[in-house]
C-alpha cells in the first residue's frame, strides 16, 4: 500500500508572508528563521522562496551547509553559534556568521590566531534565561570583540524574549528597556523582535518607544513562524493577523464504515457511537505527525464538508465522524490542517502549539510543492 499524507508546501504562501513581514517591519532588516528544517517546510525549498530575506536564521553549521550546498549566498547566522574551536574554521569557509553568547565561545575567539574576520552577533540576556551574556558585561564583552582581529568590528546586539507573544506582560517592555540601557552608548545594529514582536512591540523595532529611538533601519527582526502563515499569539491564528497557511496537510479515506449506537471507536475504545453513523478511516497518524493528543471533536475536512476525529489518533490511521459529510467517498482527499484549517486551531485541540506540529512531520510524509 502506498500512503497518501501528504504536506503540499504553498511557495507563494512563503513569499506573499515575507512581504507583509517587511511592510509590517518599516524598514528594519528581515532575518528569515529557516531552523528545524524551515519549521517543517523543508530548508532548501523554503529558502528559495524567501530568498527575498537579507539573512537566513539556522540553528546548526550543518544547516548553513545544506543552505551553501543549494546555492543560497545570503546572509547565514547560526543562532547558537560555534560549540568549538572546530566550528570557526568551517563558518568562515562556509562565510556563516555567528551569535555569540558565552564566555567559552569568547574564549575560542580570543584563542584564535588570526584568520579571516567573522560576523557576529553579540547576544544579551535581558531576561529569557536561555542563551546571553548578563545586560551588565555587555560593554566589556563588545569590547572584547571589537579588538580581535578575526573579528569583524561591525557587530550586531541581540536579545531573545520571553514572551512577546503575551501582549498583556510586560515583560517585553522591561526586556526591551534593558537591552537599551546595556547597549545605549555600543554601535552597531540591534535585532531584539521575534515574530510576535513584529507583530505586539513596535518598541522592539525602535518604534514609537524605541529602544533608544534609534531610525528602524538599524533594527533587524528574526521572523520564523509568521513566515509560514504561522501564529504564536494564543488564541490567534496567523490568517488573524494577514498571513497565509504556507503547508496543507492531507490525505485520503480509505474506509467508510456503518457503525451501530452504542458502539466503540479505536485503541480504549474511547469514543462511543452516539446513533447509527458512518465513520471514516483517514490514511493518516501520529507516526506522519498528525498528534495522538488531538482530542475527538478536533476539526478535519472530508472533500468540502467538515468532519470531526474521533477516538484515539493511531500510528498510521484516524477515525473522523462523517454525520456532516453525507456524501464522503473511499479515496476522497481529507484535510487535516493548512489551506481553510487554520494548524494553530488543531494545535490547540492537541494541547500544544502550531510550531510543534509542522516541525513534527515525519519522513514518511510525501513533500509536494505548489506555487512554484
Ligand atoms: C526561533 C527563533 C526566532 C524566531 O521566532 P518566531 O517566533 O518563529 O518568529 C528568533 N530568534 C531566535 C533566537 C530564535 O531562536
């Protein structure tokens, strides 16, 4: 048996959300997020239609390899930047630059004996706790960099938020008040906005209360999610905000089945037939991604008309209530999220986030294009 899933990758999708993240953006640089695989998508093809970008975000070398290797000759920042000295040499062959947030890497840098000036990217922790150095060493640590010959002297500041997606916490504001007293008297660009601070916290992009009201054209923004139509604002989904789906998730019936009342459906026979239906088996489970936690009543399309999962997703195969697709056929096209059903909605029927789900497309899944 062949399987059907497939995620069709809208390409104009791609470009059409890089567009709208410029013009939301008001002259600030556009990083491209292209990390885990462009967040589902695929990285080469994603890169192709956001080529527009004037830099890519990876999270790995080998991902700038990939980019390279595919011809892209943008801008690459590898956002976690070297784990060893190793690393450095293959950057700056693969001319990959680098975030730089800890003393070791500083350490690497300043052990190095020449070579050929790297890019980096000088990033601060104003308050996520994940990766940077404290606000307080930021001058010390620009400093450091600045005098190192394989270093190149135009340095960009970044931090990471928290939680910008939250547009009622604070937070963002005292992150972005932080990183301006840290950096009020260093050169050089700044890249604090995320996603959902493009779209919450003009202030992230030295708007209104800018982070030292400095022109935009200094700022950068590193846009992942709302590149891929996608939404970090619960609640939200990223056709709320302009943006449109950029992958569509689909298979086929492969069964239809009358099933009395009083019946049970799938693994713990969880759901139970409320009167005499028909119940569809869609060639589709967690083991091509689609979420086991997905709870019944979770949306589905069968053709045009709605369906609902019930009972337990399985490895390979779901179970959809067909009561208002009458007219469902075997073989007929069911869509499980994309193109008229918003992903960040399934998302929260499966108690997670719509990131998780493109990124968790499985291998087995076929990838198909459209919009070339
Ligand atoms: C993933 C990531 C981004 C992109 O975040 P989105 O919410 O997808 O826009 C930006 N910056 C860093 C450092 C990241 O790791």
């Amino acid at each position: 048996m062949s399987r059907s899933a497939t995620a069709t990758i809208h390409l104009d999708a791609l470009r059409g959300n890089l567009a709208r993240v410029r013009a939301l953006a008001g002259g600030a640089k556009v990083m491209a997020v292209v990390k885990a695989d462009a967040y589902g998508h695929g990285l080469e093809r994603c890169a192709r239609a956001l080529a527009g970008a004037d830099a890519f975000g990876v999270a790995s070398i080998a991902d700038g390899l990939r980019l390279r290797a595919a011809g892209q000759r943008q801008r690459i920042v590898v956002l976690s930047g070297p784990d060893a000295a190793s690393d450095l040499a293959e950057m700056r062959r693969l001319r990959l630059e680098a975030v730089i947030h800890h003393d070791s890497q500083l350490a690497m840098l300043e052990a190095e004996r020449g070579g050929e000036p790297l890019k980096v990217w000088l990033n601060l922790d104003t308050g996520m706790h994940r990766l940077g150095f404290a606000p307080s060493r930021a001058r010390e640590i620009h400093a450091r960099l600045a005098a190192l010959p394989a270093v190149d002297p135009a340095i960009v500041l970044m931090t990471h938020f928290a939680a910008s997606d939250e547009f009622g916490n604070d937070l963002t504001a005292r992150q972005t008040q932080a990183f301006a007293a840290a950096t009020r008297d260093l050169p050089g660009e700044r890249a604090l906005a995320n996603s959902a601070a493009l779209l919450g916290w003009p202030a992230a992009l030295g708007g209104a209360a800018g982070a030292g009201g400095s022109p935009a054209a200094r700022y950068w923004v590193r846009a992942g999610g709302l590149l891929y139509g996608l939404s970090a604002v619960a609640g939200k989904t990223g056709a709320d905000f302009g943006f449109a789906p950029a992958m569509t998730l689909t298979t086929r019936l492969v069964a239809i089945n009358r099933i009395a009342r009083g019946e049970r459906i799938g693994y713990g026979a969880t759901w139970v037939c409320p009167e005499d239906m028909d119940i569809g088996v869609a060639a589709i489970g967690y083991g091509d991604g689609y979420p086991r936690s997905a709870r019944s009543g979770t949306p589905a399309g069968v053709g045009a008309a709605p369906a609902t999962v019930v009972g337990r997703v399985s490895m390979d195969l779901l179970t959809l209530d067909l009561r208002r697709a009458p007219g469902a056929r075997v073989g007929d096209v069911v869509t499980l999220w994309g193109l008229g059903l918003p992903v960040e909605t399934i998302a929260a029927q499966a108690g997670t986030i719509a990131y998780e789900l493109t990124c968790g497309v499985t291998r087995r899944v076929l990838f198909a294009e459209d919009g070339g």
